[in-house]
C-alpha cells in the first residue's frame, strides 16, 4: 500500500514539474493534466478499498475533492481554446476522452466564435484573388484560389501533431499556412499553466537591481529580465 501511495505522489511531482515549466506552453496541458490527476487518484482508491489505513485514503478523497473543485475553472475560455489550439489534441483530445457530445460541440463553437470575432479576416480569400484576373499568374494560381478554405477548419480536419512535438515549433513552421490562426496560437499559448514561471523570473530580480542598481528605469529592469529569461531559454535547448 505505501509503495503504491508513493508512485501516486510522483504523479503528483510530475503534473507539477509539467505545469511549472518555462520552456514550453503548459495552458494548454491544463485539462489533461486535471484528468490525469483525478483518474491515477480514482485508479488508487479503487485498489485499497480494503485497506486498513483510513487516513491514505481519507487524504486521497480530500485530494480528489480539491482537484474536482479546481477542475470547474479549466471550463473557462482560455483554457479550451489552449487545448483545442494544440496541434497534439484539438478537439480530439474531448471525444478522446469520452467528453459529452453537447460539451465538445460547445467548446467549438466558442472557438469558432473567437476566430470569426478576433482573428478571421474580414475578406475571406485567398491573397492570390487580388491578382489580375486577366493575368499569367491569376491562370496558374486558379486551382490554388478555389481549394482555399477556412484556416480553422483546414487546421481542425488536420491530423494530430506527434506528442513530443515542439508545438511552438508547429506553429512557426506553419505560419504561412495559417497566418491569422497562428495569431490566435501564439496569444493564448504565452499564457502560463500557473504563475511559477513568472514568480521564477520575479525571484530573480535581487540579483539584477542591487543597491548600485537601484535606480535603473523600469523600462530597462523589464528588458534586462526578458533578456535574461530568453538567453537561459535558447542555453536551455
């Protein structure tokens, strides 16, 4: 029993190790990670229904509980539109996951509803249309022009993105594909899972602004810690 209660609390270390990066986009890992956490718990309690320790299994209930409370939250807007915006699940990852129909129908229309609203074009065309009609190009491009469709439709029919994809990677490579899409991506996946990886940066400030630095302009306490945090990025990899 406690060998088991240990490899649950590593599932634990690792959710929080996942969500407290800095080197990746975890909004978007929310939800999984939610129900992953509560299926390794549910998982747990299945198999010491006959133990004798009440208080594990009165601290995994309260556990559960905790995480069930939190989970109502990840229904927000940000936290869809992260999940679906992330090449290695997008919708699937709901009928995957035995989500309701009406709920996965939901949170499509709210993206759906975003993109037309924030980030869709007004014209929705193709560049190639402001082409002269009459010109050599107009008849090359011709086919191109009419097998143009809507980026996120064309994103959604796509297959998914391999798990260990960079998807910030996917996104830059497919930025020409999906230009106004790729808009959407990169506002809502430089959202942060949680405030660690801010706090990380935050915690490092004693050693920029020191008592000799004490009077730098904010300004340049700002772009001195962006510099920091993208150089250790870039040694990271």
């Amino acid at each position: 029993m406690i060998e088991r209660a240990i490899i649950l609390r590593e599932c634990f270390e690792k959710a929080t190790l996942e969500m407290s990066s800095s080197y990746f986009p975890t909004l978007g890992q929310t939800v999984p990670i939610y129900n992953y956490l509560i299926d390794k718990i549910e998982d747990f309690l299945d198999k010491e229904t006959d133990t004798k320790s009440e208080d594990v299994v009165n601290a995994t209930n309260n556990a559960k509980n905790k995480l069930q409370q939190y989970y109502l939250s990840s229904d927000g807007l940000v936290y869809i539109i992260a999940t679906i915006i992330d090449p290695r699940h997008k919708l699937q990852y709901y009928t995957d996951n035995e989500f309701e129909e009406d709920y996965i129908i939901a949170y499509k229309n709210q993206i759906k509803e975003l993109w037309v609203t924030k980030y869709k074009p007004e014209n929705n065309e193709n560049d190639n249309q402001n082409i002269n009609q009459n010109s050599l190009a107009a008849h090359m491009f011709k086919k191109r022009k009419t097998s143009y469709s809507d980026e996120l439709e064309a994103y959604l029919n796509e297959p998914l993105a391999n798990f260990d994809m960079d998807i910030l990677a996917f996104w830059k490579v497919h930025e020409n594909k999906f230009p106004n899409l790729s808009k959407m991506a990169r506002d809502f996946l430089a959202i942060p899972g949680t405030s660690v990886p801010v706090e990380r940066v935050f915690s490092g400030g004693t050693d920029l602004i020191t008592q000799s630095r004490c009077s730098l302009d904010p300004e340049t306490i700002r772009k001195l810690m962006c510099l920091k945090a993208w150089i250790k990025y870039k040694n990271s990899n």
